[in-house]
C-alpha cells in the first residue's frame, strides 16, 4: 500500500476562500476547548478520571512538551485513567499551542502567580487525585505511579522529596548550593519543629493529594507560599502524610531564568511560617520579656546587688517595660489565634478553648479592674507622700519603688479590660 500524500488545500482555492477556512478551523479549535470545558463540569465523567496532572505554565515552551509526555507516557504505562491541565498564567511563547497539540487540557488563569495558576487548575481538575509538578523538567513525571500508589494506599498528602535525607536526589547543576546545603534543609527542619510537619523537604513542587482534601484545606495563598500553606495546613489538621523520594533534574529552560528568588522567596517562607504560628512569633517571645521583667522585679525591688551592681530604680523601670511588652505580646497570641481559627486558617485548639472558658470576659473584666485599682492606689500613695512633703523633693530611690509598679499594674489592667473585650468580639459566630 503506498503512503498517502498529506492532505493540502486545493490550488484553485482563492485568499477569500483560504481565509474562511482559517477561520472554520479556528472555530472548530475553539469549540474543541468548549466541550473540554463542559466535560469539566460533568460531574459523570469526572469519576472515570482517577488523576489529573496539573502543571502550572508562564511561557515554559522550551520544556512543556516533554513534560506533557512524560506525564502521559507515565499513566499509560501503569494503567492510569487521567489527564494533564496545564494551568496558563498568561504565556506568550506558544504554550498554549504546544498543550493542546498533545491532547492537553489548557486551563487559562488571568490572576497572576503561581498559587493562582495551581489553584485555577485544580479546581478544573476531573480526577479523584491530583498530581502538581512544575513544567520546567526539573521533576521526572516518570515517577508519578509511586505518588498514584501511596494516594490509592490512603494517604492523602504525598509530597515529593528530593533531598538525601528522604531518600532523594539532586542531580548536578539541578539545585543552587545555597539551596541545597542552607536554604531547604532549614526551612525543613523549622517546618518540622514549628509544626510537626513529617517531611524532610518542604520546598519540592512535585506532590499529590486527594481532591476532597483540597476541598478542605481552603488554600489562599497566591503566590509561591502556596505550596507552603498546604504542608502547613496538613500538618495542622493532622492530615495523613506520606513521602516519596524524587529525583530533581537541572531546569530545562532556555527562553529564561527560573522565576525562584533566593532571598525574597526565603523570607517569604519564612513570614509564612511566623504568620501561621502565634505561638512562636508571639506567645514564646512574650512569656521570655514577662519572665525576665518578673526577674528583674524580685530583684530591683529590694536593690539586690549583682556582680558589685546595684539593681535600683533603672533596673526596676526596664523590668517594667519588660513586663508590658511580654504582656502584649502574649495578648497578641491570644489575639492572632482566635482570629485565624475564626476565619478556618487554623484548627480549633483545645488549650486555647479551655484558656478562654477560665478566662472569660466577666473574670478578665474583674481582675483588670483590681489591677489597675491597685496601680492606682500606689500612685496615690506616692502622691500623698509628696503630699506630705509639701510637694517638695522626694527620695528618688524610694518614690521610683511605688510609682514604678503603680504605672505598671495600672496598664496592665486597663489593657486586660479592653483585650477581653477584643477577644469577645473575635469570638463571635459570623454568617459566612
């Protein structure tokens, strides 16, 4: 049998005529994309799809087919009923093209970033599972049966790891030293201490998860802390976690730069991980300036002296301070994890409900007023023994030890008082 020509306009065809056709197939393209989109929203078809890759895109030509392919060739090879989505955030190279081509599915995003393009993906998404990767080839798409196998075994978070630690590994050239030996392993381990999170890289892109849990989590992250916030989150939630080891490639861009930022994605993450833990940005600092201001109280009081020093009135003026910031600070925790659990960023807390059941509006709003009535009641001592001297010169030393703690338990009952009725209002059921 002889191979058959490829098919070619006819040429008695005019430009009006050229033109029409260009645009029936246009129309045709477009319609394609039409019934794509209706089969999203069809909730029948959407239990035959067990995964949907979903790789979020901005101008990734050079390195969109192969992973494309690799994602397809992956889930043919070990059965896998799925699709890819790639999520576009505005490319303008052609990606788009190139997606649809290989029997992608394109899913345009205009709100810029990362966690926006990942987010408007997934939520098209037609699978029980979902498996996000960067389409740089840096990840290995090969791999995503061992991430299907740990989802089908019930875990709901599979998150990739490529360092050694977790049994990965970095190829070379694939990761920046700093990134490698400082930057990852850091925020890893802190992600670990701060919440428990059981993973040995948080920063790798290639994870999978159930659907339902994403659901659930309500990420809100639009940039690159997105990936963070749901290690975060499943780590609050106690979300049953597992960890693959990966293999991490060096990018395969050449159009441009990767879009990581050393030090600005750094302290993002970093900002994250405070944000989301009241108790290491607010609670542990204020509980160290309250105990070392209660120190330096029991000491300046009766001018103890230290090393040859004598702690006087100095010394019982910044122990003050001390003990108000750290009394703020603590406010500030109490305050922040309310509010977060509230808005459903946070789990409930038990510890801080039963905080707050002993210490209630009513009680906060009696001790505060005996605090700041004894406050005042030591200013008004030492007022009366100016009093007394015909409101001339005072002993410094002496005057300072009355109205020292008088300003300080003054203030810290009046912020009691205004801080019980801040909480009370954080605490109160809103219609969502």
């Amino acid at each position: 049998m002889s191979q058959s020509a490829p098919q070619t306009l006819p040429p008695h065809l005019t430009p009006e005529m050229e033109t029409a056709a260009d645009a029936i197939l246009q129309r045709l393209q477009e319609t394609e994309q039409t019934v794509r989109d209706a089969i999203a929203s069809d909730n029948s078809v959407a239990i035959e799809t067990e995964l949907s890759v979903v790789m979020p895109c901005l101008n990734e030509a050079d390195t969109l087919a192969i992973c494309i392919e690799k994602a397809q060739r992956a889930m043919r090879g070990a059965g896998i009923e799925g699709e890819v989505i790639v999520a576009d955030n505005g490319s303008t190279d052609g990606s788009q093209e190139i997606a649809r081509r290989l029997g992608a599915r394109v899913v345009p995003v205009t709100e810029k970033g990362y966690g926006n393009a990942l987010m408007g993906g997934i939520r098209a998404a037609l699978g029980e599972y979902v498996i996000m990767g960067d389409a740089d080839d840096s990840y290995d798409f090969l791999e995503i049966p061992k991430f299907v196998d740990k989802l089908r075994a019930g875990h709901e978070l599979v998150q990739g790891c490529r360092l050694p630690s977790g049994g990965g590994k970095v190829l070379p050239g694939a990761m920046p030293p700093s990134h490698r030996w400082l930057g990852n392993p850091m925020f890893s381990w802190l992600v670990q201490r701060m919440f428990n999170a059981p993973i040995h890289d948080v920063y790798c892109g290639l994870r999978g998860f159930t659907k339902k849990l994403y659901n659930r989590l309500d990420l809100r992250c639009t940039g690159m802390e997105f990936a963070t916030e749901m290690i975060i989150k499943c780590s609050l939630f106690e979300v049953d976690i597992a960890e693959v080891p990966t293999t991490l490639h060096p990018d395969g861009r050449k159009a441009h730069a990767p879009h990581l930022r050393t030090f600005r994605d750094g302290w993002r993450t970093l900002r994250f991980f405070l944000m989301y833990s009241p108790r290491w940005l607010f609670l542990v600092p204020g509980i160290g300036l309250a105990i070392v201001g209660l120190v330096g109280y029991l000491l300046a009081m009766p001018g103890t002296s230290v090393l040859g020093a004598t702690l006087d009135a100095h010394t019982l003026l910044a122990a003050s301070l001390s003990i108000l910031l750290g009394f703020q600070l603590v406010q500030f925790a109490v305050f922040a994890k309310t509010f977060a659990i509230s808005e459903g960023l946070l789990p409930d807390d038990s510890r801080l409900g039963g905080f707050l059941k002993v210490m209630s509006l009513e009680r906060c709003l009696i001790g505060g007023t005996l605090a700041f009535c004894a406050g005042t009641g030591l200013l008004l001592t030492a007022t009366g023994s100016w009093w007394k001297a015909d409101f001339g010169a005072l002993d410094y030393s002496t005057t300072m030890r009355w109205v020292i703690p008088g300003v300080t338990l003054a203030a810290l009952g009046f912020q009691t008082i205004f801080a019980s009725f801040f909480v009370s209002i954080l605490r109160m059921g809103r219609r969502k």
